[in-house]
C-alpha cells in the first residue's frame, strides 16, 4: 500500500468516524431522556474531532488533489 493510498483510507476512517460521532452526539437526546451522563462530557471532544476530520479533508481536496 502506497503512502498516497494511505492518506485516502485515513481521511476516509476520519470522516466517517466524526460522523457517526456527530449522529450519536445529536440524535443521544432524541432516543434518551435525560442524555446518558459519558455524553455530555464527551461533546467537546467529539466536536473537536469532528472539526480535525473536516480539516483532513479540506486538505485532501485542495492540497492532495
């Protein structure tokens, strides 16, 4: 596997990744009464995250390709 190839599945991990964080962060308070108490703690985390996947492929949009 190339170093090249190697960037594409780690940007791709990352997005998916922070997505499916992102959704449970947002959607936790639908399913849940009151949100369990691990989440609450856990949303800037998951936000900042979320924010270095974005960057990931910012940067594999401009600068790679």
């Amino acid at each position: 596997m190339s170093l090249h190839e190697l960037w594409h599945v780690t940007v791709l991990a990352s997005t998916l990744f922070a997505a499916s964080g992102l959704a449970i962060v947002v959607l936790a308070p639908l399913v849940f009464d009151p949100p369990p108490p691990g989440l609450l703690g856990a949303r800037p985390l998951v936000f900042a995250l979320a924010g270095v996947a974005v960057l990931l492929l910012v940067a594999e949009w401009t600068a790679i390709h």
